[in-house]
C-alpha cells in the first residue's frame, strides 16, 4: 500500500501542480468568465462520465485483485463495452448540447471537454486493471507525462491566442494519445488462454451497482457547479471552481492513500480478516492525519491563498474555500469506505448511500445556491458528504465490515491546535512561509504527542507485502 500510495500520489501531485498551473494561466488571462466555462464543462463532463464507465473500471480492478485468470479473460470484452459506450455518449452530447446550452461558448467547451474526459475515463479503465494487480508504476508515468504535455500546450495556446476553445482543443488531442498508449498496454498485458475455453462473463448486477454509484457520487461532487452556471452565471461559476481548484488539490495526498487500500481490502476480505481490519484503522488514521492539517491551514489562510493564487478579481472565493476545503478529509474518508464496502461485496449499501446524497445534494442546492450563492453551494457540498459518510460508517459497523474506528481523537485534536495558532502568530510572514511554518508545527506536535510514529509505515508496509491465496501481492 505504501509503495503504490508513493506512486499514485507523486504521479498525481505532479498531474494536478501542472492541470492547477494551467487553470491558473485560463483563470488571469481568459478572466472569470472563460474559467467559469472550463469549469462548468468540467463538472458536466465529470458527471457525464460514470454513464460511460457503467461501472466497469471498479469490477475490474476488483476482479484483477482477486481472480487475475478471471480478470484477462474479462478485460477485453469489458473495454469493447467502455469503449461503445463512449462514444455513444459523446455523440448524443455533441448533438444535443447546442439545443441545451444557451451560450455557444460554453456549449462548445463542453462537447470538447467531454471528449477528453471520457478518452481519459477510458484509460483510467486500463489503469484499474493494473491497479488490482497492485502494479501503479506504469499508470504514474504515463498519466504524469500526459499532464506535463497537455499543460505545456496549453499555456502556450491560452497566452498567445487569448482563447479557451484552442486549449480545450489540445486537451482532447493529449487525451486520446494518452489512450493509445494506455490501450496498447492492456492489450499486450492481458494473457489470452491458446486453447477455446469456457467464455466466463461479468457479474453485470454488480457492474450496474458500481456504475450507479459512481453516477450518483460525481452528481453529489459536482452539481453545484453546474447549478451555479444556470442559476447564476458563469462568472459566480469561476469564482466557485477557484475555491474547488485548490480544495482538490489537498485532496490528492490521503485520497491517493485510499485509493492504495482498494485491491488490499479486495483481496483479504474472507481470506486474511485481520489484515482487512488492521488496514481500514491504520488506512483512516493515516487519512485524517493527512487530510486535517491541509484542510485547516487552508481554512485559516484561505484570502492570502486565493489572492496569490488566482489574484484579486477572485476575492470572493475566499469565503467559498474556508468552507468548502473541509470536504477534504470527509471525502477522503468516504473513499475509504467506499473501498472496505466494495472489498466486502457491500455494493447495495453504497449504490442506497450515493443515490441518497444526490438527491440530497440537487434539492439542497436549489435552495442554498439562490439563498447564499457560492458560499451556500460549498455548505451543501460538506453537508452531503457527512450524511453520507456517517450512513456508511452506520452500515459497516452495525453489519460487522469493520469495527468502530481506533483513533486518537484527543492528541489529533491537540497537534491541529499548534497548527491553528502557528498559522495565526506567523499572520507578518508571506502566505507560502506561513502554510509550510503551521504544517512543520503541525508535525512536530504529532509527533511529539504520538499521534503517529516510526512504526506506522513498518506496519503498512508489512501488510501490503503479504498475500492472498491468489497470489496477487
């Protein structure tokens, strides 16, 4: 779990610096309004994208941790089904966006957007057979290479023609090469048996469980956006996705170690229980210990970091961060869960939760957004992550999956406390040696007060190494 974490999450600090960097460049030199379109065709594009996936990239990293026969002879055909299914919605967006989307600007950015995504989705599907394998190094590379491309090009393109549409048009470009490479990976990876034999096919019921919960969870996400381009316009939309940029951003650290801890609970469920708990108390304390210190350094920094960051015209969006950045560790968290109840087979109780949270999440936004703006969209965007993390956590406790997490709420406490004040105390400093003081003030104290130690890493790694009857390590 360590080894893989250190990938995902280098490969991904390194893929989000340089996407960050680009929205930074589209964000001062296109405006508010130009960003607030990217972000808007973000959002529609990342809600779109479970209805292509229908669930196929989880099944397979899943099966790919348990059954590695079962997950070559399923691979394939499962990518033709990704594949259709694409491209089928690609048209059917191209096609109806005109009609839908009043702007011709923003209809446009999110036809090309979409495309992009859904090559990306695309190969994020041959990245998840190796993720259940356990092997994340070629995923780190290529996904880090495409990202270094796209933002370069992108630059280039936002600064020397003062346009949007050519920067998307290069993104689409960077994602369908990144799916050729990754398409020629899968293909020569996966090992076809010489002889005919029995043609074993998918679980669909569990597909279609897994691709509704991820239909329902990116609707919960990323709604608001959406929701504040049509009900307000896109600059509050812009001035929004700033304050989500730098939130997902701190996200990526413990949602990378989350994320590490999928095949392991996968693969030890029913065969090595001791290790699935000892995973799941030492994955969540790692998460918290992670994710609470960003989350409240960026709170309490959040105009210093908004003005450097995005400069002045976004001032509004300070407000919407100290809010909505601690989604960070309650998501972080929800992702967790989401791998302990698909490890344990619990896809029903997840498809019930995720379902529940958009529901929640689109009528609460109707209200909240008319009544608060950007602010009130943040606020629904922590509100349904609890609800739903705490219905989870509800489930898995009460039906055995885990037991009621060990954590050293008290000395956690303590150590975010140092953080607050250093954070505080340091207000002459610039906001950059402000945040690196409250984090190395932060460690010192968790350390000091053992909230972590020499130890935890020897335990992960110990436990990543062992192996289940498959021989998936």
């Amino acid at each position: 779990m360590a080894r893989n974490a250190s990938f995902l999450a280098g490969a991904t600090i390194v893929s989000r610096l340089l996407t960050f960097g680009l929205g930074v460049v589209i964000a001062r030199h296109l405006g508010a309004a130009d960003y607030g379109r990217y972000g808007v065709a973000i959002a529609v594009a990342t809600m779109l994208l479970p209805l292509a996936d229908l669930g196929t990239t989880p099944y397979l990293s899943r099966e790919a941790a348990r059954d590695r026969a079962l997950a070559d002879r399923l691979a394939l055909r499962l990518a033709a089904v990704r594949s259709a299914t694409s491209i089928g919605l690609a048209l059917a967006v191209a096609l109806g966006a005109s009609a839908l989307v009043g702007d011709d600007r923003t209809a446009l950015a999110i036809v090309l957007v979409l495309v992009a995504t859904l090559a990306d989705g695309t190969s994020q599907f041959a990245f998840g057979y190796f993720q259940g394998r356990e092997r994340m190094g070629f995923e780190a590379l290529t996904t880090s290479a495409a990202a270094l491309l796209r933002t370069v090009g992108g630059v280039v393109l936002a600064v020397g023609t003062g346009r949007l549409i050519p920067v998307l048009a290069w993104m689409v470009g960077v994602s369908l090469l990144q799916l050729v490479v990754t398409g020629t990976r899968l293909w020569r990876a996966v090992e076809r048996p010489e002889e005919r034999t029995e043609r074993a096919g998918p679980d669909w019921r569990t597909v279609v469980a897994m691709g509704l919960i991820g239909v329902f969870v990116m609707v919960y996400l990323r709604a608001d956006t959406v929701m504040i381009g049509w009900l307000l316009d896109e600059t509050e939309a812009g001035l929004y996705t700033a304050a989500y940029t730098i939130m997902s951003s701190l996200q990526i650290v413990p949602w990378m170690v989350a994320l590490a801890l999928t095949p392991v609970f996968a693969r030890s469920h029913g065969r090595d229980d001791a290790l699935f708990r000892r995973s799941w108390h030492e994955g969540l304390r790692t998460v918290l210990v992670v994710a609470l210190p960003l989350a409240l350094v960026a709170a309490v920094l959040a105009g210093p970091i908004v003005e450097r960051v995005f400069g002045g015209e976004y001032d509004r969006s300070a407000s919407t961060l100290a809010i909505i950045v601690w989604s960070c560790p309650v998501a972080s968290m929800n992702v967790l869960m989401a791998a302990v109840m698909r490890g344990a087979g619990r896809e029903g109780w997840l498809t019930a939760a995720s379902g529940a949270g958009a529901v929640l999440n689109v009528g609460l936004n109707v209200w909240a957004i008319r009544a608060f703006g950007i602010a009130g969209a943040a606020a629904t965007t922590i509100t349904t992550e609890v609800v739903v993390l705490v219905g989870l956590a509800a489930v898995a406790v009460h039906f055995g999956v885990v037991g009621a997490p060990r954590l050293p709420v008290v000395r956690m406490a303590g150590a975010l406390g140092v953080l607050a004040v250093a954070a505080v105390v340091s207000e002459p400093l610039p906001v950059e040696a402000r945040g690196v003081l409250a984090l190395a003030a932060y460690g010192a104290a968790a350390l000091g007060l053992r909230v972590v130690g020499t130890g935890d890493l020897d335990r992960l790694r110990s436990a990543a190494r062992r192996r289940g009857p498959t021989g998936v390590g």
